[in-house]
C-alpha cells in the first residue's frame, strides 16, 4: 500500500509535489552557475542584459588558471595510480591474509575517511612544513593519497570478496605462477572495483580543497585552491565560467562511469 | 565474508603454498604511508597541544572556560542540529519516493541527486554565494512577488550556512535511506491493510517505525559529517559565528596558536569518533533487527 507507488493515492502527488520541489533545489546552483557564465553582467545580474564568451576568454587568458588546473590534473592522476597501486595490494592482504590485528589494520586504513579533513590538513600543514614537504607536489600527492586510499580499499575489497578464489588456485594448477595467476586471472576479473576505485581516487584528489588550502604555495596551487582564492577576494564571473567546465568535465567522468558499467554487465 | 573459495575450505595443494598467518607484506606498503602521512603528523599535532606553550592542559582548560570557543562549539552544535532535521524531513520523501516511483523517473531523480553530489564543492558554493546576495535572485524574486520590502541577509551569516549545507548534506541523508526502506517488506504494509490500518495508522504504526534504524544512522551520520565542515561554512557565513573547523583553521594559520588549535582540534576529533562508535552501534542493532 504504503510502498506501492499506484496505490497511494492523493498521498502520490504530495510525494511527486515534494520531489520536483528537491531536484529543483538541487538543479538551482548548477544551472544558475552555467547561466551566469555566458551572462555579461560583471555584477552577477540575473538574467543577465546580453550573453558573451569573455569570462571564458578570461579564464584562458590567465597563466594562473592554467597551471593550478595542470597541477590538479598532474596530482590526481599520480594519486589515482598510487592509489589503485597500494589499495590492490592492501586488499589483497585484507581479504585473503590471515594475519594478527588484521581487523585493526582494516579499521585503521578507514580513519582518514571519517576524521574531520580540517583535522587532517593542520596536522599535515605542520609536519610537512618542517620535514620540507609544505608547498611541493610530493606534499600534495602524498596527502591526498591519504585520504583516497580508504575509498579505493573499500572498492578493491568489495570486488575482491566477490570474486571465487578458487579460480584463480586453478589457474595455478594448471602450471601459473602465483604472480601470473593474479595477473591474468583476478586483476581482469575484479577491473570494475578497480576501476571504481581509479574514479573515486581521482575525484577525491581533483576536488579536494581543505589540505591543498594549507599545502599551496603561492607559486603551486592546485584548482579548487586557485578558485578559493579568487572567491575570497570578488564573486567575479571567471568562477562561474570555471565552474561550467569543471560541471562538463564531471558529466564527462559520469558519462564514461556508466559506460563502463554498461559493458562490464 | 561474502563468498568462502571452495579450494580454501578444502585444503587442497594450493592452500599449503600460503603461509599460514601470510598476507601482512602485501598491507605493508599503505601502512607505511599511512603511518608516516597521518598518524604520526596527528599524534604530533595533538603532543603540541599539551607542549605548547608550556606541558600541561592549560590549552584544554581556556577550551572550556573561554565564552569565545563556547559560543563557537555552540553554534557549531546548532548548525549541525538545524541541518540534519531539515534535511532529515526533506530526505525521507525524496527517499520514499526513489524506492517505489516507476523505475525510469527513479533513474532521473537518482541522477540528479548523484550529479549534485559529484559537482564540484566549491562550485555549487560560490553558487549560493551569488544566489543569496542583498541584490541576489532570490531577494529580488522575493520582493518581485511582494513577499518582502527589504531585500533579506541570507548570506554571511548562520541563515547562509545551513541554506548551504543542507544543499550538500542532502544526498548524504538520501542514501543511507534508501537503503533502509528498500529492505522493507511491502507485504508488511499489505498485511496493515488488511488489518484494517488507514495511510495514516500504517505510516506512523509501520512505515516509519521500520524505516527508524535509517533515519538515525543517516541523521547522525550528516550530524557529524556538518560538524567538521570547513568549506561551505567559512565562504557563506560571517566573521562574527565561527564554527568550529574555521576556528581551527584560524588558530593555526593566523595566528600561530599550535596549541590551543591542537586542542581545538582534538576536541573535535574525539566528539566526531564518540557520534561515530554510537552510529556503528545504531547500524549493527538495525541490521541485528532485520536478520
């Protein structure tokens, strides 16, 4: 009755009412944002007088949008591989060793994910600023690494759980080395958790601002630390126009997600 | 353990190339990393916090007493409170309705909501920033209807920040739901009926008595998440109603109080992970009470 969406009644419109109020919340900004790009209006006037590229001309202008987007790209590609790298093999030794404390390593590996990321970042600003690390992209890569491992693990595991051990076993059976097997036999077999791991790694890096605000220097900084700035200082519209791509590029990763689900199937 | 290999069970010649008590070399490499790139530099942080300026709690001790970080830590409450019942009563319908809308328009709304998530933060924030200006959309439509005559302060102040983060706390609500209410029998609603139960007796005698485990889990795990947060507050509200990671921030960065932003830090750290034993205890009794 209750859970049955043609026999709810007057109630169903209420519910339906609720939900295009909700998607209209959530679709506001990112639409707005998009308008407001194109619009000429530097004071943010909404609908704007007439409709102009400048903002992206801008955007492209400027040598510091440029690098802070090629530094972001730069740190979450090395961070989505070291990532997929060490979470494989962690997993490997989460889901099948049987290890003391293994629980307790499983566990410890999840801490940065719920720690408050403030936490994380003033703790990381001090020790990299005395062993050398602060404003380096070592610093970045290595702190966001951090906090994309326990994401890429839970992936990797989920996938590793799923997969039939025995399988791999029999292809060492039949005369693979234990490294061959893995290879050939698991990592293919699992390449949906791996890849799920690949995209929550990167746009876990892409996106993170909280470290990357007390990693920056003033010569290296990544996206979001660049779009921070600038947001401290006027609400100009070169934000919004940054903002737009940064939208296209997310539909883009969501686009190849589900194309990749799609064809694992 | 979702799946036990047969070969394993069995024992067969593979078994006996595995060490036994094996597997801790191949977590080696991420626990160094993490031990060297997390927990050291925390540990060290919160050593600070009790070092400097001289050994003892005195850090701790200003954290109580002070008015100042009181009414930071309390606002940092009420914020977190606000959004999570907002987003708890605007959550629940939207949930309900992705577990039994036909799967298509589902699909659409899921969607949405994923695609907002995966918008980039500071995106979405520097809309609200423009949207709720003096002169911003909303203002101007609410004068246009007549609702208002003077354009509201939605912004740089606590009204900003929770509009804010409830944008981004919703689908974080929405899922955990979901899950929830998709465990539901349906048949349970059935048997209401047949027992006699109006919509009204069967949401509030079985509905929503089921779908409890999920609202606790989710509201508490949007409390904590709203607690810590750093971005959406400090660009959308005031100077004058810190919350707590701002303060943090401040206190290291501005003014070079290793101390007392190491005990600020901690404190939240320690309330954050106390919320968090408490909510894998509400899961674990959900899960306990559907199996």
């Amino acid at each position: 009755m209750l859970l049955d969406f043609h026999r709810l009644g007057g109630l169903k419109w209420v519910l339906v009412g609720i939900g295009l109020f909700v998607a209209a919340f959530l679709l506001l900004p990112i639409l707005f944002t998009v308008a407001l790009s194109f619009g000429s209006s530097q004071w943010l006037v909404f609908p704007p007088p007439s409709w102009t590229l400048r903002w992206y001309e801008d955007l492209f202008a400027d040598p510091r949008w440029i690098d802070s987007t090629l530094t972001s790209l730069q740190c979450a590609v090395l961070v989505t591989i070291l990532s997929v790298g060490l979470g494989l093999l962690a997993s490997f030794g989460l889901v099948r060793g049987s290890f003391p404390g293994r629980e307790a390593v499983r566990a410890m590996f999840l801490m940065p994910m719920i720690m408050p990321v403030i936490v994380v970042a003033v703790a990381l600003y001090a020790f990299f600023l005395r062993i050398g690390l602060g404003g380096t992209l070592v610093g970045f890569v290595l702190a966001h690494t951090v906090i994309a491992l326990p994401l890429a693990i839970t992936s990797i595991c989920n996938a590793l759980e799923r997969f039939d051990k025995a399988i791999e076993d029999a292809a060492i059976l039949c005369g693979a080395n234990p490294w061959e097997a893995k290879l050939r036999i698991t990592i293919p077999a699992i390449r949906e958790g791996l890849f799920g791991a690949a995209v929550f790694a990167f746009l876990t890096s892409w996106d993170e601002v909280v470290i990357a605000i007390f990693m920056a220097s003033p010569t290296l900084q990544t996206l979001p630390v660049h779009i921070w700035g600038t947001l401290r200082q006027d609400l100009t519209p070169v934000v919004a126009a940054a903002s737009t791509l940064l939208l296209l590029f997310t539909l883009a990763l969501m686009v190849v997600a589900a194309w990749f689900r799609g064809r694992t199937k | 353990m979702t799946s036990v290999s047969i070969v394993e069970r069995g024992g067969g010649p593979p078994q006996r190339r595995r060490r036994s008590g094996g597997g801790f070399s191949y977590v080696l490499p991420a626990l160094v990393l993490l031990s060297l790139v997390f927990v050291l530099p925390v540990l060290l942080l919160l050593l600070r916090s009790v070092t400097e300026p001289t050994l003892g709690l005195q850090n701790y001790a200003e954290l109580v007493e002070s008015a100042t970080y009181g009414r930071v830590f309390l606002n940092t409450f009420l914020v977190s409170a606000v959004v999570t019942a907002i987003t708890v009563v605007i959550g629940y319908p939207i949930a309900w309705l992705l577990v039994i809308l036909p799967r298509r328009w589902a699909d659409l709304l899921f969607g949405i909501i994923i695609l907002s998530m995966w918008t980039n933060l500071l995106a979405r924030t520097y809309a609200w920033m423009v949207l709720l200006q003096r002169t911003g959309v909303i203002n101007k439509t609410l004068i246009g209807l007549g609702i208002i005559d003077e354009p509201l302060t939605l912004v740089n102040n606590l009204v900003g920040v929770t509009i804010g983060m409830t944008y981004i706390m919703l689908p974080f609500i929405i899922l955990p739901l979901v899950t929830t209410m998709r465990g539901i029998e349906p048949d349970l609603l059935r048997a209401a009926a047949l027992c006699g139960a109006g919509r009204l007796d069967a949401f509030r005698r079985v509905l929503l008595p089921l779908s409890l485990p999920g609202i606790a889990a989710g509201g508490l795990m949007t409390f904590v998440m709203s607690l810590g947060y750093f971005v959406t507050p400090s660009l959308l509200g005031g100077t004058s109603n810190m919350m707590a990671a701002e303060l943090i921030a401040q206190l290291i960065q501005s003014l070079l109080n290793w101390g007392m932003g190491g005990a600020a830090a901690f404190a939240l750290l320690v309330l954050t992970l106390a919320l968090y034993a408490l909510q894998l205890r509400l899961f674990r009794r959900a899960q306990a009470g559907r199996a």
